[in-house]
C-alpha cells in the first residue's frame, strides 16, 4: 500500500506531541568536577577521576549551572521547587563510565511552566500554549565511535572507542506535557517551541543553543488518534533531530509512518528511533525488550538543592526581554514591513542587525546590508553569517561611510568583500584599496563634458527639456568613473552643464 | 515473612551485570527475603515527623565555583584501560547486528 498523503493523514488523524529539549550549559566547567568543556578538544583531555567515575572521586555541583537552570525555568514561566535532589539513573552502557548518570528524578529543580509560540497559517498568525512539565539538570554522556561494520552505526560494528571529554558536561532536560491540538500544524508548532526555546536561552545567554554542534537536541514524541477520539494513540521517540527543519520533517515523517501503520491494521510499535537527515525518514534504534528499569535513587554523594527564594527573586529579575515581544517591539521601532521581519528570523541576522543598529546604524541600512550583500557573501562560503569576519561595528562604520558621501553603495560593496576578507575595518580597507568616490568636481565636470561629446544627441535632447534622457548620460558619467562618483554629484552637475534646472 | 523469588533474583542479577549459578539464584531468593524482613521493621515506627533523608548529614547547598581546574593527560586518564585506541578507550562490540 502506497504510503498516505500528508493531506490524508489529518483528514483522518490527530497528532499528539511531547518534545524533550537537550540544552548543554555554556559553564566553564563540567557539571560535578572541574574540566573544561569547551568543544572539539582532542580526545580524553578534559577528563578527570570524577567524570571518569575512578573509585573515591566525589562529584561537587558547579554553582553556575543551578543559577542558569533556575533562570531557564523562569523564563519558561515554571515554578522553582525550594527543595531538590539529584537521582542516580543506572543503565550499563559505555557512555556513561559511572554505569550511572546523575540526573533529577521526582524532584526537579522547576517544574509546570508554559512557552507561547506564533506559527503564520493560511488563517493569519495562530498562537499555541506549550506547557513545560518539567526542567531538570543532568550531565552529558561521552561520545562514541563506532569501529567496523559498513556504515559506522552501532549495528555490525566491530568495537567501539569512547572520548570521554563531553561525559559531565552540564546538561538541562526540557520537557512538554502532552501537546494536543495542533492539528495539522502539529510540524511546525514543533518547529516553532524549538525555535523559541533557542532564542530564549540565547537572550539568557547560558548556552550557545548550536543544533549543529549538540548543544541543543530536540526528542520528538509523536503519536496519532482518531480524530475526535480521547485515546491516545501508541508513540515513538524520535532522537537526533539535529537542526530546527528536521524537526518539522521528522514529525511530519512518523505522522505518515503511523498513519500507514494505522490505516493498515497494524499496530504502531513504542520504540526509540533515529532521524535519518540525508532521507528525512526514522529507522527503528534499540527496540526496549523490557519496561526501562534504571532504579533511579537519590544520589548519596550530593546533597540537596534548596535555592532562596530571595535568590530566586533576584534572578527573575534580570530575565532578559522575551523573543516574542522583542521581535514585536523592534518590528514596531524600526518599521520593518512583514515581510522583510520573517526573512530576518529566517536568516538569523535579528541579533546583529540590532547590534548594528545600536552602534548608531539606520536601522533599514543595517537590515539592507546583512539581509543583502552579507548574507550572499555567507551562501557563497557556505558558512553561517556570524562565522563571517565581518561584525556589527564595521557594518556600522560602513552604514556612516555611505551617508558622509565617502563611498557610493557600488564601492561600500567593495569595501565588506575586503572586510570579508580579513582587510580589516572599512576604513583600513578603504585606504588599503584607495577606494573613494570621486569628489573633485574638476575630475567629474571633465566626464560630463567628455559624455556629452559622445552622445551629443542625447544631450541635446536634454538641453531642449527632455530630462529622462539625463540617466543614459548619468550612467555613462559613473561608468566613465569607474563607479567612484557619488550619482547625485553627477546629476547636479550634468543638469547645470546643459542648463536645466536641478 | 517476604520473599523474592528466584527469577526477581535472576532479573536483578542481570541489571546488575553479576552472573549467577542457579545454586546462587535459590540461595539469595530466601536471604533477600529475610534482608527485606529485617529492613521491613522501620515501617513499624511512628515516622510521621521525619523527613525522608539521602545523605548522613544535613548539609544543603554545597556547590563550587565555575572555574577550571587541569584535567588529566589522555595518558594518564587512559592509564587504567583494558584496551585503547586513537587515545580512546576501547570497549567491546555493543550490539549485535541489526535486527
């Protein structure tokens, strides 16, 4: 049978999610011991007895990841239990050297939060609630690879090697309650709580929310019932969805597999399964022979976590804007149409376009450049706008170049190829490159005079009044100049030369 | 009196990673259940006014700063290892082929 329509699938089924959300902490160091984190160290430097589990290490918890775990919470409008403990969740497996991992069971440190997320549909903008069961600490495992076998999957390897460096990286759990009724937008209401998720713990700057580099992992659960029915349906757990669109494709992907199950007769199967980014598709993980029996206890060697409320209160207080209402205001500021607003989240440039424009940038300038020619410059060189050596101070300086006249738009471009390039700031690279507009009315007159010559038709025909005709001569002029004059410039002076009022 | 029996004994000998004969399965299906027993008699106390406790003494809040300390060599971290590779700590296969 030919697999369902997307259509299909929701004329007669209703998604139901659940997303967990993996967020690394950005802290100095490890959650219990004090190796560094940073990422792409070479294998095994960043290890120490107690993210080692060697015998008699003790794990002592890094202040910074409470404090950045109780300001998530806060910003996902939870609660902060007063009283909290670490849990040992025991499960052998060679990520984990402890055969345990120091997580939070029946006590997490925040807990019955809720995010708004927006999604735009056919009907206009439609908010939707998603309410947070759950946040809680734990720390992250090692990283594997997979030795033989053809395809470097754990299946038909031959052994494995374990690097260690990531094992005791801070980690925080997000967890939904159940998500109902989103219908047919269920993908790209997923899609959406990501989105906003990373742009909230960005603005609380505590973790550098890179998909790409894991540092935030997305777990979709999906499961269909029968429209109008109240019997939830049997779900699977999707892992390594690595990026905000596979995300929407893996959701919208398990609906059809269901759906096909379903229409089948058969039953879906409640198994872990892995995002497949290359095909879009899930491939069934480690199927649970039994219930998941991790025996999960409080940890004896940490003691509880019981945050003052005036601590708590504090940190409230410095919770940053909300993305939401961040991107309404800014719209609002500098009058950006819809449009354009939707290409900037698109493109991620919100960010630096606002650091642009509070360095003094006009904020519709700023927006041009990185939405522009920046932004063509990092498609070209496949990397991401802010890997660029370009910052906001030189788009800036740029921004003020072109509205002193020393550059034209034509040359401001020449100048960020050169900025791009490693030249240095505008003004290094303009003086680098001797580019400037050309200013000596003298030099600029000489053109005129000598296009007029040339084309001495057209210029007869703007003596007698027929002022259209100046852009044919205008362009000459500017290409006459190689670009460098400034087009105004021109037009005066051309529209003087042959009489016409200016 | 409670009791385990021998295939409780067999299940928890095998999430914990201990293999046992089967004289040692019998053995420690009545031995769990006179342990239980044993623990079984705090429950007779009045305990309405105490809390639940994880650790032996009443501390709360202890954390250290977000600074870091050196870390070990990858040869002295790899030091103990059975087997190591690329400056990996090498494990056995860990599953089998797909299903």
């Amino acid at each position: 049978m030919a697999l369902p329509t997307y259509d299909e699938v929701i004329a007669k089924w209703d998604p139901v999610l659940g997303l967990e959300v993996h967020v690394e902490l950005n802290t100095q160091s490890k959650m219990f011991c004090s190796c560094a984190t940073e990422f792409g160290g070479a294998p095994n430097t960043q290890t120490c007895p107690v993210c080692l589990a060697l015998p008699g290490a003790l794990p002592v918890v890094n202040e910074k990841a409470i404090e950045s775990t109780i300001l998530i919470g806060l910003a996902l409008n939870c609660k902060i239990a007063p009283y909290s403990r670490f849990a040992r969740k025991n499960y052998f497996y060679p990520d984990m050297p402890k055969n345990f991992q120091i997580s939070q069971y029946d006590e997490p440190i925040c807990f019955d939060g809720y995010v708004d997320v927006e999604i735009e549909t056919e009907e206009g903008p439609k908010q939707f609630r998603i309410e947070i069961e759950r946040v809680h600490m734990e720390e992250d495992t090692g990283k594997s690879l997979h030795v033989g076998g053809a395809t470097g999957r754990i299946h038909g390897a031959d052994y494995s090697l374990l690097d260690y460096n990531r094992a005791g990286i801070p980690l925080v759990e997000i967890v939904t309650k159940i998500v109902p009724g989103t219908g047919k937008y269920a993908p790209e209401v997923a899609k959406a709580y990501v989105a906003e998720l990373r742009d909230i713990l960005r603005g609380l700057k505590v973790s550098d929310v890179k998909m790409e580099q894991g540092s935030l992992r997305c777990d979709a659960n999906v499961s269909l019932k029968p429209i109008g029915s109240d019997v939830l349906g049997t779900r699977s757990e999707t892992k390594n969805v690595n990026s905000l669109r596979s995300v929407e494709r893996a959701i919208r992907g398990e609906m059809i597999r269901h759906a096909e199950l379903l229409n089948d007769g058969k039953k879906v199967k409640q198994e872990t399964r892995h995002f497949q980014e290359d095909t879009g598709l899930t491939r069934s993980g480690r199927s649970k022979e039994q219930a998941e029996d991790y025996r999960y206890f409080p940890d004896p060697d940490l003691v509880p976590v019981t945050p003052l409320a005036s601590w708590i209160e504090e940190l409230r207080a410095t919770l940053p804007e909300r993305p939401s209402l961040r991107r309404k205001r800014i719209k609002e500021e500098w009058n950006v149409p819809d449009k354009e607003m939707a290409a900037m989240i698109n493109a991620d440039v919100l960010d630096i376009v606002e650091a642009t424009v509070l360095l003094g940038a006009d904020p519709t300038k700023a927006r041009t450049w990185w939405l522009g020619e920046i932004s063509r410059i990092a498609n070209e060189k496949e990397l991401p706008i802010a890997d660029l050596a370009i910052t906001p101070a030189h788009v800036a300086e740029l921004v003020e170049l072109v509205a002193k006249g020393d550059l034209t738009d034509k040359l401001a471009r020449q100048v960020v190829e050169g900025v791009v390039a490693g030249e240095g700031t505008p003004s290094e690279v303009v003086a680098k490159r001797g580019i400037k507009v050309v200013n000596d009315d003298g030099a600029l007159m000489a053109a005129i005079e000598k296009v007029c010559a040339e084309q001495a038709e057209t210029a007869e025909k703007v003596r007698g009044g027929h002022l259209p005709a100046a852009g044919a001569l205008i362009g000459a002029v500017m290409k006459e100049t190689k670009g460098q004059a400034d087009a105004a410039r021109v037009r005066e002076l051309l529209l003087g030369h042959l009489g016409q009022p200016i | 009196m409670s009791s385990l029996s021998r295939d409780d004994v067999a299940k928890l000998a095998g999430l914990a990673r201990i293999e046992m004969t089967e004289a040692e399965l019998v053995e420690l299906s009545s031995q769990f259940g006179l342990i239980l027993d044993a623990v079984a008699r705090v429950q007779e106390m009045d305990l309405s006014g105490v809390k639940a406790t994880s650790h032996p003494q009443p501390l709360e809040n202890v954390a250290r700063p977000d600074v870091v300390l050196p870390s070990l060599s990858p040869e002295d971290a790899l030091s103990g290892a059975p087997a190591q590779e690329e400056s990996r700590f090498r494990v056995p296969q860990i599953l089998g082929e797909a299903e």
